[in-house]
C-alpha cells in the first residue's frame, strides 16, 4: 500500500525530487573539509583577527528570512548556531543564480544539513555572523522539525515537550530543545573523572562478561535467554562484581569496571532496565578506606564538571565538600523513627513496621524488613550526602561480618538527595560463611523472595582458593549523572531508555 504523506512532508519530496533534476546530489559522499564551530566563532572573533577570513562550517539549516537579493539564516552545528548572511552576487557570481534564487530560497527546508564557506564580520547591531560566498546541500530533510518559539517573557513551548515523545525520539530532542546535549556532555566528563582517578591511583579498567550461566551479585530478577549452540539457559548480568573479585583471586590488586547491567523489574523515574554502574574492588583494602574513596572521588567529580562542590539538585543545593555525615542503619532509623531496632527478632520488626505503618509482605526475613523500614522513614530525609553503614547480616549475603557488632556486616551505602548512590563491602573472603549465606539466600527464595540470590559453586571454588581482605563498591552512574546534571528523572540522562511498545 502507498504511504500517504502529510502535506508538509511531501513539499519536501518535492523540492527533493527538484534538486535531483538540478543535478544536485542531495545526500553527496564527498569530504566535507569543516574547520570552524558556530560558538568558538563567537567567542574567539573579534574585529581583525586572524583565520576568520575563510571559514568552513556545517549543520541544519534552523531559520531563513528571505530579504530579495539576501538573506539572513540560522546554522546549528554540534556546538551551537550561528547567523548566516547569505547574498545572491556572492554565492552565485555571474549570471547563474540558481543556487540562491531555486535551491536557498525555494529548495531548501528547516532541518536540512548544509555547507557554507565565507568569512566571518559582526553586524551593524554587533551579532557575530558568517558571510557566505559558497553554499552546498549536504543531506535533504523528509520530516519537518517541531518548531522551538518563545513567547514575550521567554517562555519556551513548542510541539516536542511530550516526555514520551521526546525519550522515543531523542534525535529531534537533541536537535530541538536547548541543554538537552549539555546533560550528555557533562554525563560523558562524569566518565571521565571518576576514569582519570582511579587509573591515577593504578587500577585496572577491565571487562567481564554480559551473559553469565548464574546471576548473582545482587538481589534482583534477571533477563532471561538461550544460546542454540551450547543449548544452556543464560542470563543478562545484573552485577559484575562475582566476576571482579575472581580477579582479586587472581592476583590483580584493583580493579574497576563501567558496567551495563540488567535487571527485569519496575520502571519509575529512578529505575530503568538497563543501566550502568561502576563497580571497583582493591585488595588489603576495608569499607572505612572506600569511604573515605568514595568523599574523595565524587568530591572531584563536582569540582570536574561545575568548578565548586555545591549544586543545585532541584530545589536543594547539595554540598559533597568532605567529609560526609554518617548513621549506622539503625543510629538512622533511632534517629528518625525513635524506635532501637538493634535487638528485635523478626516477630519484633514486623510489631515496630506495623506501628510505623509500613507494609512488609510475608516473604521477607528480618534484612529486607529493617530496609523496608529505613526505605520509608528515614532515606527521604537524607539530602547532603550521607553514608548509612553497618547493615544486618541477613540483608548483605556478600559483605564480611562486623569485626565488632555481632549480627551486622561492614557495608555502607551513600544517599544523596533521597536516593542511594552507591553501595560498598568488606567483601567476604571466607568460602566457608559464603557458602552458609548462598544457602539462607535459597532458603528465602524458597519463601518466596525471588530477589535472592542463587548459589554459584565456580565463585565458591573460587574463593576457597583465596581472596585477600578486599573493599568493593558500587555507584550507580545514571543516579549520579541525575545529581550531577541537575535531572529530575533518569530517562533525562540516558540516550535511549527503556519505552513501551508504540501504538
């Protein structure tokens, strides 16, 4: 069946089909020689500077006001627009002026990509523009833009604000909305802080594989597959971090990874299926030094991309100057509940849950019961960055045991503006108590918690080979890429999130 086209989309195929006839290509192979960029134009050119008589640019052509023999225009490259002037004697000397006369002012839409060449003058009213004197078609565009306005006070709208729309269609986001790039770019110097820092301190950048015969790691529900030729179920990863320690088994004595992992549960502006997450693990080392680790690198990280280590995170301006508040988890719940729930058996959590009213299901043990209270009343009250630490054993099946604190394991989490952040162990090093809690792990699956873990014997044996006193930690890049580009939601800081099906 033929496409029908919208009427405006089919002006555009039109003028596609004039160009061909003009012998104009319009999607040409060639090299297209740039070397100059629309802001660094505007913010180096100043009135007789060198190397601004002969400058080369490219980009969508976003604006044409059309004043007979010129006309001004809008060029936006990758790092931002640019007035053009564009005058018919100068791009078409002689008597052929069909390239200003049919393919400028009648050919070519908003949206298409173009090439220009000319030099570089300011206005009479002072705008830094490129006066044109060659212009080419670089690749014609079918589908109109929504067109960005702004009304008398600066309100922007336009015709691509939908969310949904925008996350679907990140393309025409990217092009359309102003400071949507600005959150990637800042997301990609997130990357590269946290990488200069620790290959500073001499840790190894590894890999470790997507699709693993077991998940483990954490407590969450994988995505599930098959591989026809070994004919064996497999999983998407939802940690990396019984990978990384085998490592340390190894004989590597730091090593990190930027890891995409997998995890089939809600959706919610914080949770997405797909995400990433930095996991390090470096011998001799305890949670005590990955915390002060932790200050250290993410401190750097805020001086990296703003220049100060206060932000403003929606209506709260968030400080990750060291050092850091810190609750244990039950100094925090004490804190904000009034309730000591250091010495209560399972009957006795589920008594002080009831009295706070929160919901706990039948399925879980004492650790997810003592989460779900702290979850409820006391994570949204942190805002400055806060480390919660020693976490009850049953709730931590990877940690080491409180050297100290009988019941409890050396685990801390980092809570920034209500959210966690990172997630750090002593790791555990004996394979004797590991085994025990893979198997308390399958003795709560039984009950039906399907966020246990599953028993891997490979990472057993593993350790019963050995593994020196270890510090790992976990951050959750998205959530931190959320703080550091001030976003309300995590699809905000992702290319490509997760959508449903569309209609």
């Amino acid at each position: 069946m033929e496409k029908k086209y919208s009427e405006q989309e089919q002006i555009r195929r039109d003028s596609l089909e004039k160009l061909n006839e003009l012998g104009i290509n319009p999607y040409p192979s060639e090299l297209y020689p740039v070397n100059a960029y629309s802001t660094d134009i505007k913010t180096r050119y100043e009135e007789g500077a060198e190397g601004f008589d002969h400058v080369i640019l490219a980009g969508r052509l976003m604006m044409k006001r059309i004043m007979g023999k010129a006309s001004f225009a809008e060029l936006q490259d990758s790092q931002g627009r640019i007035q053009l002037y564009v005058s018919r004697d100068d791009i078409a000397p002689g008597e052929d002026k069909m390239m200003y006369n049919t393919v400028f002012k009648k050919l070519l839409d908003i949206g298409d990509y173009i090439g220009v060449k000319g030099h570089v003058f300011k206005t009479k009213v002072g705008e830094t523009s490129v006066h044109v004197t060659e212009l080419v078609v670089l690749s014609k565009s079918l589908r109109p833009l929504p067109i960005v306005k702004k009304d008398a006070e600066g309100n922007v709208y336009d015709a691509f604000t939908d969310p949904e729309q925008r996350y679907r269609m990140r393309y025409v986001d990217l092009v359309v909305n102003e400071g949507v790039k600005d959150a990637f770019v800042k997301r990609s110097k997130m990357y590269t802080s946290i990488r200069e820092y620790l290959d500073q301190k001499g840790y190894l950048e590894v890999e470790t594989p997507i699709l693993q015969p077991l998940y483990g790691g954490a407590a969450a529900r994988p995505f599930k597959t098959h591989h026809n030729t070994l004919d064996m179920t497999l999983y998407l990863r939802i940690a990396n971090e019984l990978y990384l320690k085998r490592l340390i088994v190894g004989g590597f004595d730091g090593v990190y990874e930027f890891s995409k992992d997998f995890r089939n549960e809600g959706m919610s502006r914080f949770h997405n299926p797909e995400f990433t997450q930095i996991e390090l693990y470096v011998a001799y080392k305890d949670y005590e030094w990955m915390m002060n680790l932790v200050e250290e690198m993410i401190e750097k990280v805020a001086l990296d991309l703003h220049g100060s280590t206060q932000l403003q995170v929606g209506d709260n301006v968030i400080d990750f100057k060291r050092p850091w508040k810190r609750y244990t988890m039950y100094e925090a719940i004490e804190h904000f509940t009034g309730e000591d729930v250091s010495g209560l058996d399972e009957d006795g959590l589920r008594a002080v849950a009831k009295k706070l009213d929160v919901h706990v299901d039948k399925s879980l043990g004492k650790g997810k019961i003592i989460d779900e209270i702290f979850g409820e009343k006391c994570e949204h009250q942190l805002i400055q960055p806060t480390f919660i630490t020693d976490y009850p054993v049953e709730m931590s099946p990877l940690a080491k045991k409180h050297r100290d604190k009988p019941g409890l394991v050396e685990r801390f989490e980092a809570i920034v503006n209500a959210k966690e952040i990172c997630n750090a162990f002593s790791e555990l090093n004996d394979p004797i108590d590991q085994r025990a809690r893979f198997e308390e792990q399958l003795e709560l699956g039984k009950r039906g918690d399907d966020e246990a873990m599953v028993l891997d014997e490979d990472f057993l044996r593993a350790l019963e080979y050995g593994m020196p006193p270890t510090a790992g930690l976990g951050i959750g890049m998205d959530r931190l890429a959320m703080i550091m580009t001030n976003s309300h939601s995590i699809q905000d800081v992702l290319f490509f999130p997760q959508m449903k099906k569309e209609a």
